[in-house]
C-alpha cells in the first residue's frame, strides 16, 4: 500500500528547486514568515495567452502557520506542496503502479491520436511517456519534460534501450517547461501541478505552448474523497483546479473532469481556437402565473374558469451570445399565444437588451391548464392577462440577459417511446365518421377511445426522441437546459386549476437530476413541444388506467427527463460553439368559409339560442362566424437556429409529426428538432395526405384554418433556413 506521508509519482517529480528531502524552496523572501503577505519576487510573468498581464508575484502569500507537509507558499488559497528527488524513482516503476493508478486507462482517456505532439510534463523515468509515445506512434512525438537532469538521463537510457524515438527530452524550469509556443496539442500532468512552486508563470507558459483546441489535463489525488490516502496538501478538488487553470489570462476553458480512476480525477481544460471568443449565457424563469382569479382556461370546447393554480406557471428564458450572435429564447406555459403578444414581448426585450427581435423565438407549450390568451372555440381571452403576460415575457428575457456569464454548449437525444402515442386512427370498415358539418368524407377519427373495438390502426407514426440543448457555466455548473419531445401535453388536471402541466414537472425533474434544484440556484429547466399536432399521451390500443390527478404528469416528466439524462451523461460542452440564427416571413392561404357555410352556420345557431353550446355542430358554427372575417392569406414567421451542430427550427402551428421528422431526416444539421407553437399561433398544420384523410385537426375553425399547401410550404422553408444557418462559419 502507499504510505501517506507520501505522494508517489509526485514524489519524484520536478518543478522544484528541491532535489531532495522537504526543505524550503529557494527563491522564498526574506527571512521571516508573516501572515497572508504577497510574495516579494520580481513579479515577471511570461507574456499570457490574452492580453491581460497579471503580476503573477501578487497571486502569492506566505503564511507562518501553515500544514508542515507544505511550503508556506500559498496561490489562490491553496498551499503549494513540498516535493521529493529523483532518488525515488524506483517507486514510479513498481510492478503494482497499473493496480493501484490505472495508467493504462488515465493514458486511455487522453484520446490520444497518431501524429499528435504532446507533452509529458515531470515525466520523470518516464513510465507514462512510453505509453504516450505508444499512442501517438511513430509520426506523433512526446515532450518529456522534467526539471532534474537525473531523470531526463534514466528516461534517455531507456529510450535508447528500446530504440524509441518519437521522444524528446525537455530540461525546463520552476517557471516555465521550456516549450515553444504552440507546438503541442496536449500536456499532461500527473500528479505534479500541486508541486509547482510557481503555479501562475507554469500555466502561463504551458498555455502559450497549446495549439488552439489543445488541451492541459490535471490529474490530482482526490481530495473531495476521505478514502484517498494521501496528504492532505498532495491533493486538489476539482472546483480549486477548476479556480486555478480557468483564470481569464490564461485563455483555457473546462472542457470536463472524468472521474474513472481508483484515487485521481482528470481535469482537462481547452485552448481558446484562435480570435473565439467564448459563448456566454444566462436564464432566467419568470413566474406567469396569473395575479386575479377567476380567469378563463384554453384547451377545452367548452370554457373553464380556473379559481387557483396547482402550480405556477412560467416564460422560461434563455440568452446566448458568442461574441457576434445573440439569440434569445422564451418557452411559456400557455395553450398557445397569437403573434401580437409575442411581437410586444420582443419589442420592450430588444429595447432593452439590444437583442435584435429577430433572433428572438417565443413559444407556448400547449398546456391545457392554462389561461386564455387566444381565442379558440368558446374560451376568450382575458385583456388583462394579455397585457401581463407580454410584460412578464419581455421581463424574462430581459433578466436572463443580465445574467450571462461564460459558458459552454452540449446537445444530445435521449429515446422515449413510452409516452408518445398517434391520436388519429382509422376505424374499421363499416364505422361511420360525421363531422361538425354533417359530412361523412373523414377516414380518420381522432382519439378514438382506447380498446374500442372499431379501432383498426393508427395514421401515420410517432418520434420518440427527447432532443435537447444542455448549457452550463464556464466550470460545468448547469445553467440551462432546453429540450423538446412531440408530446401534445399529457392533463389529468382538475378543472378549475392552472398548472404547467407535464413541461412544468419536466422542469423540476431535470433540475433534480442534474442536482441544480433549489430555491436560489439560476438553473432553467425548459420543456418545449415538439412536431406533436398528432401525437398525444394515449395508447388507444390499451384498456384504460385509473390514474389520480396529477399522478400521469409526474410519471412522464420522470420518465422523459430520465430518457435526457442518460443522454445527457454522453455529451461534451463546447463553449465555442457557433451560434447562428435566420428569420423569414412566408404569406400563407386561409381555407374561408364560404356564403353556404355562414348561411347554415347561421340558421344553427339561431336554432340553438344564445350559447355556451354542448354540441359539437353548434361549436363549429360559431367558429366558422368569427372565421368568416378573417383575412384571404395570413403571414407566419419561421426561424432556423444553428448552435454548434445543433438545429432548431421554428413553427407557428401545431405541426404533425411526419414533419418534424422530414425536417430531421433532411437538415444539414445534426440533430435538429422543430419548436411548435413559435412566434405566433396558426391553428393545425396537417400534411396535404392528412388533409385528404379529414378528421378533427383540419376541421375549419381559429384552431385549423390554413390552406392544405401551407405544409409543404413551411417545410420548405425551414430546410432552406437550416442550409442558410448551417453555412455560417465557426471561428477558427
């Protein structure tokens, strides 16, 4: 076993005056100790990676009290540990070293590549270089670099012994590894990093001889684990090496810690690509939950008037900016939102932030539980909320901008094909179909009934993919996360309450997960709808289950945010990712009812009296009244965002599942995923074969009015604007 008193590899490592025993390290000033004062060397410091110059000599103080196993020397907090000579160098060669480290994983893990040219810095006899030289084989090269020419002449005995030759010896310093600027593409310390006497002028150094895209990985003994026999001054936690190395003057960015060795984690930070300039991003949740009571509720052909909510509602708010982009997103609890909301949403945030509103996407969820903010069927809008919610969506943008702060971007897909179910099925043979206007021409009925024995089969398929944006601050703590899966909504809501519905749950879950809940943490968990116009929560194959209220909710925002972790545990954050985002209006055609359709309307509901109406005929009739003012064509705004290789594209409609996945299937982006609900709010957007098929989704009403081309149209468009956003450049 390790004796405590000692740090192994580090035992005989380098960058120290020190060659042997644990004594004071000679360039310490004056002759006496005093608490906390700052270092009183020259104060030079090679040139940094950026242009801020920082007096290294600042960074340090002496402390007379202080772990006997240390040097009095302390940087950033931390006490810089004393270290041993070369004399110990039989103890990096000992037979039971892959055991009790795992070598052959930690050089693993590097990822490694043929041709690449990497330092081994304080290689000592060198064990760990070999299996580097191995890695990038014999058109790669190594950098052996220690400090003890002792050990430089055991490692080149061995060279010379196995006739390796990718290897070059490196004398360096206590300041500086003596590495020509951007030569390497990684550097390696193992266990030696709490050793340098002058931490600030080596990560300098080491930065500066990074190829941009590079990589330094720290690996330090674990001190966040009690089980890590070792020193306490021998060991680093992950957040003090985070600390140290992401210092704005050096120019390295956390890329991420793997944590599969038995005693150490490897912490690797990047080189800045040259003139990036690092994504930052903030969010925000702002609470829409409504201030008056009783208030009208969407999702229903009959009005519902909530008396409370169950749980608040929000306009969960993201901002990203690299420098050159910015572009902001919104995803409200609400059944859907007309356009006019979201344009003076979008104008008091631009104002404001200096976020164009074109690179602002706004959308509604679809939860049923929410209060009326479009007209649609025998629900109204409540002015007031109106005017609130605008307000209150303006005011989350605004604040999440006010929060950015450096960060970095991940995307993945987890699958959930559980909770994603086709709501439109054929009937069997025989099963006669009525419409709201007395014709028999659908082929399809939506929602059928579960184990109702007239159902054949569903009408088209479904897409069990749970995309998602993860976004985390510069030292990997979560920020954000986006995600979006093709679930209508789930309910189970009593009526007469609001509630965000499963896309709140999901929030909730998410944070839970990713252990960023609580009441003062910024996370932003966001849920968006998905291409879902046909899909919804049911199996209708299946004999119904019991569920109590709110019980369904929980099981699918736990079993979809289960389904983004697991994917989420495989993504890599890049935090210069190229940002991207285009906007294009497209004029749209709207299916008018005609002179007979008002006329029969009319006697209908003259027929019926003053409303509510219970029947579905007299509902439709007096959807087609109100539609027989609408315009001949409408406008719609479409949008392509391109974060990284990620695609989002954006619908005003309730768009049905084939096309979301041809987008998928025929972006150049990958993955890409289409938020519904968008910018505005356009009723149904069916595909002309669902069209052909009829059925409640293309029923002429303010919930499905648009032209049968205007699929096509839209899926168009989108395609067009992923080729536009895929084309931009990253920074180099």
């Amino acid at each position: 076993m390790r004796d405590k008193t000692s740090c192994p590899r580090a035992a005989t490592l380098l960058f120290s005056f020190v060659l042997i025993g644990f004594c004071a390290p000679a360039t310490m000033p004056g002759p006496a100790f005093a608490d906390d004062l700052p270092a009183q060397g020259n104060g030079s410091v090679a040139e940094s990676t950026s242009d801020n110059r920082v007096d290294a000599s600042a960074l340090y103080v002496f402390k007379k009290e202080h772990d006997p196993n240390g040097i009095g020397k302390f940087y950033m907090g931390r006490e810089i540990a004393h270290v041993m000579g070369y004399q110990a160098a039989n103890w990096l060669e000992r037979s039971e070293r892959e055991e009790e480290e795992r070598l052959s994983l930690l050089v693993k893990s590097l990822g490694l590549k043929p041709g690449m040219t990497v330092a081994d810095v304080g290689a000592g006899s060198g064990v760990i270089t070999l299996m580097m030289a191995e890695s990038v084989g014999p058109e790669g090269k190594v950098m052996a670099v220690d400090i003890q020419e002792e050990m430089l002449s055991l490692l080149d005995k061995k060279l010379k012994r196995r006739k390796i030759d990718n290897v070059e010896l490196v004398l360096g310093t206590a300041r500086s590894p003596n590495l020509k600027p951007n030569s390497i593409d990684l550097a390696l310390m193992v266990d030696v990093y709490h050793e340098f006497e002058h931490p600030h002028e080596m990560t300098t150094e080491l930065a500066r001889a990074l190829r941009p895209g590079g990589q330094i990985v720290f690996v330090e003994y674990r001190k966040e684990d009690p089980k890590v026999a070792i020193k306490e001054v021998h060991k680093m936690t992950e957040a003090q090496v985070k600390r140290e190395a992401g210092r704005p003057e050096f120019g390295l960015f956390w890329k991420k810690t793997i944590g599969a060795l038995p005693l150490q984690h490897m912490v690797f930070f990047e080189k800045a690509p040259r003139d990036a300039t690092p994504i930052r991003a903030g969010a925000f949740a702002m609470d829409t939950t409504p201030l008056k009571f009783p208030i009208s509720l969407n999702g229903n052909m009959r009005d519902v008037q909530a008396m409370s909510a169950h749980d608040p509602i929000h306009a969960r708010c993201l901002v990203l900016d690299d420098g050159r982009t910015k572009i902001a997103f919104a995803v409200c609890d609400s059944c859907m939102i007309p356009r006019e909301i979201f344009d003076e949403a979008k104008e008091i945030a631009s104002k404001k932030t200096g976020i164009p509103v074109e690179h602002m996407l706004m959308s509604a969820t679809h939860a049923h539980s929410c209060p009326t903010v479009a007209g649609v069927f025998q629900s109204e809008p409540d002015q007031e909320y109106r005017k609130f919610l605008a307000a209150r969506i303006a005011e989350g943008i605004i604040t999440a901008h006010s929060r950015l702060e450096p960060a970095r971007v991940g995307w993945g897909v987890g699958r959930d094909a559980g909770n994603v179910h086709n709501r439109r099925w054929f009937m069997k043979p025989g099963t006669k179909l009525v419409d709201p206007f007395g014709k028999e021409t659908d082929q399809v009925k939506m929602n059928p009934g579960q184990a109702n024995p007239a159902n054949d089969k569903p009408s088209g398929p479904t897409d069990p993919e749970v995309c998602f944006l993860s976004v985390q601050a510069a030292d990997g703590r979560p920020l954000a996360f986006l995600a979006n899966y093709s679930l209508h909504y789930v309910g189970g809501v009593p009526g007469g309450q609001v509630s965000a519905d499963y896309f709140g749950e999901f929030a909730n879950r998410i944070a839970m997960r990713l252990k960023s809940a609580g009441k003062d943490n910024p996370f932003v968990g966001i849920m968006s709808n998905g291409t879902s116009g046909n899909i919804n929560n049911i199996d209708f194959s299946a004999t119904p289950m019991k569920r109590e209220p709110f019980e369904q909710i929980i099981r699918v925002a736990t079993s979809v945010s289960e389904a983004a972790f697991e994917a989420y545990a495989e993504v890599e954050h890049d935090p210069f990712a190229t940002l991207a985002m285009a906007e294009r209006e497209v004029e749209l055609g709207v299916r008018l009812p005609s002179e007979d359709d008002v006329g029969y309307a009319k006697r209908l509901l003259e027929k019926a009296g003053a409303g509510p109406y219970n029947g579905m005929p007299e509902v439709y009739a007096r959807e087609t009244l109100l539609m027989k003012e609408y315009p001949k064509t409408v406008k719609a705004r479409l949008q392509a965002i391109r974060i990284g290789e990620l695609g989002i594209v954006s619908s005003p409609c309730e768009t049905f599942v084939e096309t979301g996945l041809a987008i998928k299937k025929e972006s150049p982006l990958k993955p890409t995923f289409t938020i519904d609900l968008a910018n505005g709010y356009n009723g149904y957007l069916p595909t002309p074969e669902h069209h052909k098929l009829g059925g409640y989704e293309t029923w002429r009403a303010r919930s499905s009015y648009l032209d049968a081309d205007a699929e096509p149209k839209i899926r168009t468009t989108l395609l067009e604007l992923l080729k536009e956003v895929a084309a931009t450049k990253k920074a180099d």
